[in-house]
C-alpha cells in the first residue's frame, strides 16, 4: 500500500511539474507547522486549561441543573451561538433559546468524548463529539452530535464567544469512539 501511495504521490508531483521530493517537502514543512502549534498549546500553563476546561464543564452542568445565572455568566456579550442553521446573538439566545436547551439538556443524558483544547494567546477552541440518549417532548432521542466552543480570556476570566453544535440522528452501528464521560 505504501508503495502505490509513493507512487500517486510522484505522479501528482510530475503532472504538476514539482519535483519528485517537494510533496514530501510540503508534507514536512505542514507537520513542522503543527508540531510548532503543539509546543504553543504545551506552552499553555496548567490553570488556563483547567479554567477553560472548566467553563466547557461548568456550562454544561449550569444547563443540565437550569442554572440560568451560572450560563449567563459564562457568555461573553458578544457571543454567537450556532445551531441548526441559524445563529444568535447573546440577548436572543437567552430569550429564546436557553430555556428550551435547559430542558432539553435536563431530560437526557449526554456522554462526550475528550475534550480536544486548541490555544492560542487569549483565544481558545474546545472541541467534542457526544452521544445523547432519552427522552424529550414525549419522543426518544438518540443522536450523535460535535460541539466547537470558541473561548476568550477578558479581564482575566475565560468566556464562551462562539458556540456551535450539530448533531444527527445515530444509525444502527454509527457509535461514536468516546470516552465515557457522563455530563449531569
């Protein structure tokens, strides 16, 4: 199999006119990049990521024990939260949306996967996949969804700026690989 991906490979690079090593070269210089932003997360001290780990945490918890206030305060006011194709801003989401994500969130059990933590300077990006099970409004749910919270350092507190989740129904035999990591 290797041998047949070097050869795609130096195919791709001859009709593109590159030199045979230069796919490899590009394949380096992006491992390089990534490599330098692990060393940048590794450079993260252990009380941000544990702080930003914890609003993740905290905010969850806050909407599976309808703790209005506790979600509230982790929000930036600029936040943006995305979901099923459309966005709000901070004001509408608290209107409109967060009773509705209390309940839901209070009626079924989410287990997520490990939580993937992204930073850079004062920004940071949490990203999970989950796998919900219950019921909610008198129908079963059972779905497999991902979450990307975008979070930012103000005056010295972490803040959720951006939320986007998806989710779809779970298909016989489409189980994510998660962690078992009850949410309440």
């Amino acid at each position: 199999m290797n041998r047949l991906v070097t050869l795609a490979a130096l195919g791709v690079s001859l009709l593109l006119g590159s030199p045979p090593g230069a796919l490899s070269q590009e394949h380096d210089r992006m491992h390089d990049e990534h490599a330098t932003h692990r060393e940048s997360h590794e450079g993260t001290s252990e009380a941000d990521l544990a702080a930003i780990r914890a609003v993740v945490d905290g905010y969850h918890v806050a909407l599976s024990s309808g703790d209005r206030e506790t979600v509230e305060s982790l929000l930036a006011e600029e936040v943006v939260v995305m979901e099923s194709g459309g966005s709000e801003d901070r004001a509408h989401y608290i209107e409109h949306h967060l009773p509705g994500d209390m309940a839901f969130a209070a009626a079924v059990e989410r287990t997520r996967g490990e939580l993937d933590v992204q930073v850079m300077g004062d920004v940071a990006w949490v990203s999970s996949t989950s796998s919900t099970r219950g019921a909610y409004r008198g129908r079963e749910v059972d779905s497999l969804g991902a979450e990307l919270m975008e979070l930012a350092r103000q005056d010295g507190e972490w803040r959720n700026r951006a939320i986007h989740w998806t989710a779809r129904p779970n298909r016989a035999g489409s189980e994510p690989t998660l962690s078992s990591t009850p949410i309440p």
